[in-house]
C-alpha cells in the first residue's frame, strides 16, 4: 500500500509540471492576442524560451483557426513532454529525499 501512494506522488509531480507545460502556451498567446489589441508590440523572447515547440507554428501563418487550433494543441502536447522531463527528475529527487 505504501509504495502505491509513493508512485501516486511522483505521478501528481510529473502530471503538475506536464499540465504547466500545456498551460504555458496558451496562456502566453492570450497575452499576446490581448496586447495587440491594446496598441502593444511585447517581445515573442518568453514564448520562444518557455515553449521552444511554438517555432513550430511558423507554418501556421496563413492556416484557417480550426487548422492553427490543432497545430496550438499538437504545440502543447510537445510542450506538455517536454516540461514532464524534469518532472520526472525531480520526483526522482523526492524519492529519494523520501525514502528511509
């Protein structure tokens, strides 16, 4: 029973810093939509720096929205994996911070 709650937290780890990772870009480009429709030109650096994936977007300039939402959602799942890989090292660190 214990070492079922032991994988259960590294999965809640793992699983918190994938869902950030997916989060990451969406909540970036509704700063941005919301910017350029205040007059403001903010700098695309975060977006490249936390969500690396988004320069695969390039190819979704002249795509309709139902097309770019897809390419968004693959984009975050990207970004989603990505952000998992230090949630598994430091779940890794936790468990062995943990284990007596």
């Amino acid at each position: 029973m214990r070492a079922n709650a032991f994988l259960r937290k590294r999965l809640q780890i793992v699983g918190g810093f994938a869902a950030v990772g997916f989060l990451v870009p969406w909540l970036l480009l509704a700063f941005y939509a919301i910017a350029i429709r205040k007059g403001g030109n903010p700098s695309t650096a975060p977006l490249l720096y936390l969500c690396p994936s988004s320069i695969m977007s390039l190819g979704l300039d002249n795509s309709s929205w139902v097309v770019g939402l897809i390419g968004w959602l693959l984009i975050s799942a990207s970004n989603a994996i990505l952000y998992s890989i230090p949630g598994i090292i430091v779940s890794l660190f936790v468990g062995l911070w943990k284990s007596d």
